[in-house]
C-alpha cells in the first residue's frame, strides 16, 4: 500500500488545502493522471499521482489544510491484493455525484463565452461547461462556475455549500504568495553561499533565424526568443550535469530529467517558476507549446504538481522592457539558475571590426557548495556557442 | 467592417489578455507594452487573437509597427482595406 502524500510543491510551501478529490475509491490511476486540486500561496494545483494502482482511501477532506508531507490517500500499487475488510468510517468525502447539467441550450444570443481554464477544468471534471450558467462578465463561464457545478448537489448557481474552502480575495492571495516568495528567498540568500558570472552573446544569429522560421508558421505556432534561452540552457546542462541538480539531504544530486523552470510574472503581484519537462529532448515547437500553456496556466491560478516540484533549474528573464543585467536568487532546493536580459544593440567587434549586433548578457548564479565558478563559466560559455547556431537547437 | 469594430475586437482581446486592466481610460497612443504591462507572450496572444476574429496574419516583420492601439487599428484596417 502506497500513501499519497501532500507534495511539497517548492521550498516556499509549507501546507496546502484539498480543495477537490477528481477521484474517488476504487478508481483506479495512471502515474502522471490528476486526481487532486490543492490550494497553495501560489494558487491552484492540479496534484498528480506519482504511483499507478487503485485508491482504497481518501483521508483527508475537501476544505482541510494539511502540512506538506501528510497522507491524502491510500493507493494500492499494481500487484497487490485488495484490502480484506472495506475501510470502517473512512474520514473521506466521497466523490460528489456529476450534477445534471441543463440539457436544453438557454438559447444564448452567442456562444457562451468560457474561460481557457474553466475549459479545462470542465474536460476534466467530465461536464460540459458550455452548458453551465456564466457567472463571469457577459455571462463567462469562470472556473468557479465550474466548481460550483460539481459539488455535492450543486447546480450551476447555488451557493457553495460549506467544508468546501472559498478562494481567498485577491489581495489576501498576493500577500500569501509574498509571504512564500520571501521566506524562500530569505532561506535562500541566508544558507546558498551565491556566486554570480556573465557573459554577453552576440544574440544576432538567434533573431534572424527567428524571424525567418516565424515567417512560416501561424501566429499560433511562433516561437519566442525564451524557448531559445530554455533549450540552450537545458542542452548546456548535459554538459555541466551537476547545474542540473537538486539538494538531497546533504548532498546536491544531479538530476537525469532536465527540468527548467521558467519565472513567470503574475498580474497582480507575485511570481511562479513552473517547469519544462525534458526540456532537453523536447523540440522548440513542444517547448513552445508547454511554455505557452505554463504561462496561460499561471496567470489564471493554475498549475501542475510536477512542474513545480520537479524543476531542476531556473530561468528568469527580466529583460523584455527592463534591465540589461540580471542577478538572480538561487530557488532552493535547486543549485543554480540562469538570468537573460534585455537584447540590446551595442558596438561588436567581428573580424577585427567594429559593428552593430543585438546582444544579450545572460547570467548564472550557483551554489557554491555544489559547483565552482570554473564550472559555472563552462556552462555558460557553452549556452553561448549554443544560441550562436539556432538551428541546431 | 468598419475601423470601430476592429477597434472593439482588439480592445476586448486586450481585456481577455490583461484581466483588471483600465481599458476606457487607455490612450490610443500610449505603447501597450508600458500602458498594459503586456510581454512576448501576451503581444503573441494579441496577434493570435487579431488572426482568429480578424483573419488578418501579422507577419514578423510587421509586429513591430503594431505598437499603440491606433497602430493595431490602422494595421489591420489598412490590410482588410477598411478606410
């Protein structure tokens, strides 16, 4: 028997809130399937199993806070033998039956209009959020609409019944999510003994040869200057492998997934770093699909359990609009991460002359206890000769 | 199409992209990178949105010139041949 726990999603989480159980006793689950959503200082999480085999319990409740750590579930991995006795008085909710949604269209002047992640938290609820009244503007349909539908005896607009937890305002999220962001990074700058390089690039290859695969693509499909940073990160760390690790106990285990988590800005206030699986063996149109979908995602409250538990690595780039330089904080329990500035032109000497080139300085900061700047430097010499050919990136 | 319709299609995909944001009070000249907070991602999302309801492609090298309200407006009517 296996005991799901509640994951630590980040050294800045300390307890999360069960919010729904997506699954229910007996069902059985894939490794990698969502079967949870928590509520944490950085919003929602969908949690997914880690392990494949039947949950026999569910021992926490929807609306409870539990430390990181906590048993949420008992899951009976494959090949074992299903408990003797049904669990007696298991403290668990059980699955809230699927309401009967309205069958009959409410003739809408339009298409109702549904939020990317009320869509999403529809399919995977199994309902049909077109269907949902809209609480949202012009009659949106909003994932709390969504969540409303599949509460026990809930219909589209009923009152959320109790034990289930209410999304907390928007300032008192934003002041949660800087509580978390300073208590990481406060851990961070007091234990993480930093060392910090730069290097300039010429980024000029890089934004040809952009523009000239955009021109093929529909906007859709275009790629941005960031999946370029996060794939010559991701392929620089197979050779400086021990970047590319995470503190285990005393010691700094170099990961065999490359997992670059990429600092989003949130709207509001407050940052997230959700990761990019595989970063390494994904090709820039798939990394460019899951960093739009990361970002999307963050900016509505949402995430995925492995991309935030998972990242080995981070990237953050300030640069768009702002500074030329960044120094960033090392996000523990992670060894190193990777500041891109803003592309600039600046006179580049080419063949013993001076020219005009877009450049960008890009920045590394480690942990000394894992790495030595002489490392570090190899590493970053290394993302370099990367962007200078994109296409074989 | 008139340029007052292309208009309120942009300024809602404006709203979709930058939730909480004054849009009444926006200035038609103001760049919307600095007006609206906007990064790569969301003048991405612009665009895609500017393809899908307007059926007008942004081609790289234009994405540039598209940098206050008016200059969505003036681009993409200028590409419908709206006047």
């Amino acid at each position: 028997m296996s005991e799901f726990l509640m994951p630590s999603l980040g050294a800045d989480m300390a307890a999360g809130t069960l919010r729904f159980w997506l699954r229910k006793p007996g069902d059985h689950i894939a490794r990698g399937e969502i079967i949870a959503e928590v509520e944490t200082e950085k919003g929602i999480v969908e949690v997914e199993s880690y392990v494949t085999g039947t949950i026999e319990r569910l021992l926490v409740e929807p609306g409870t806070q539990v430390p990181v750590g906590t048993p949420l579930a008992l899951v009976r991995t494959e090949g074992e033998v299903a408990a003797a006795s049904p669990p007696a008085q298991a403290p668990s909710a059980p699955a809230p039956p699927l309401p009967a949604v309205t069958t009959t269209p409410l003739v809408p002047p339009r298409r109702p209009r549904v939020s990317p992640l009320a869509r999403r938290r529809a399919k995977a609820l199994g309902i049909e959020a077109e269907q949902l009244a809209g609480t949202g503007p012009d009659g949106a349909v909003t994932v709390d609409d969504v969540e409303r539908a599949v509460l026990p005896g809930g219909a589209p607009t009923t009152r959320k019944p109790s034990g289930v937890p209410s999304p907390s305002s928007p300032a008192e999220r934003v002041a949660a999510m800087r509580r978390a962001i300073g208590a990481a990074m406060a851990r961070s700058k007091r234990e993480i003994p930093h060392y910090y390089l730069r290097t300039t690039v010429d980024f000029g290859p890089a934004l040809a040869w952009l523009e000239q695969a955009n021109e093929k693509r529909p906007v859709v499909e275009r790629l941005l200057p960031a999946v370029l940073f996060v794939r010559a990160v991701a392929l620089a760390l197979r050779e400086v492998p021990e970047l590319n690790a995470r503190w285990a106990g005393d010691e700094p285990r170099p990961n065999e997934h490359i997992n670059v988590g990429f600092a989003i800005t949130l709207r509001g206030g407050g940052l997230v770093a959700p990761a990019l699986l595989d970063a390494d063996r994904e090709s820039l149109d798939v990394l460019m699909r899951a960093f739009a979908r990361v970002v999307e995602d963050a900016r509505a409250g949402l995430q995925r359990s492995s991309q935030m538990a998972e990242g080995t690595i981070t990237v953050t780039s300030l640069g768009e609009r702002g500074v030329e330089t960044v120094f960033p904080i090392i996000y523990p329990p992670q060894v190193a991460v990777v500041g891109v500035g803003r592309v600039v032109e600046r006179p580049w000497v080419v063949d013993g002359r001076v020219v005009v080139r877009p450049v960008v300085d890009i920045t590394l900061a480690g942990d000394h206890r894992a790495t030595d700047g002489h490392r570090g430097g190899l590493f970053l010499a290394k993302v370099g000769q990367l962007l200078a050919h994109p296409e074989a990136l | 199409m008139t340029k007052d319709e292309i208009r309120a299609v942009i300024v809602r995909r404006l709203g979709d992209i930058a939730p909480g944001a004054e849009l009444d009070g926006l200035s038609e000249t103001a760049d919307l990178r600095d007006a609206l907070d906007l990064d790569s991602m969301d003048q991405l999302s612009l665009l895609g949105g500017i393809e899908k309801e307007l059926h007008v492609t942004v081609p790289p090298a234009d994405v540039s010139r598209l940098r206050s309200l008016r200059d969505c407006v003036t681009y993409v009517a200028g590409r419908l041949g709206v006047g």
